[in-house]
C-alpha cells in the first residue's frame, strides 16, 4: 500500500509502499496500537506510519548525538 505522510520534524513528503492492508490502517486510526494493528512491520516503517519521520531521518537526527 502507497502511504504518504509529512515528516513532523522536517515537514518532508514523502511517499513510501509499505506492506500493511487498509484494514489494519483503519484498525490504528480506530485506538489499536500500531504494533498490535501492525505486527509484522518494522519499527520504521512503524514510526513512518505515526509520524512522516523515515529512518534516514532518524539517522540524521541522532547522528550528531
């Protein structure tokens, strides 16, 4: 499935296709948890979903730390 979302730290777009169904999407947006909604997916593509941020940019952000 195409997911697009906004990074909440760069505002980037980007677009991305991630193996996950509507349903389970639908399931996250309905109060699940994402890793319950979610399992077979990795914590990026996790955090993808929840906030617009891709691993690069998790690397970029803790490479100064």
């Amino acid at each position: 499935m195409l997911v697009t979302m906004t990074s909440i730290v760069s505002g980037k777009t980007t677009t991305r296709d991630i193996d996950v169904e509507p349903e389970q999407v639908k399931a996250w947006q309905n109060g699940m948890l994402i890793q319950d909604a979610m399992p077979e997916l990795s914590a990026p593509d996790r955090e993808f979903i929840m906030s617009g941020i891709t691993q690069e940019e998790w690397n970029g952000i803790f490479q100064d730390s």
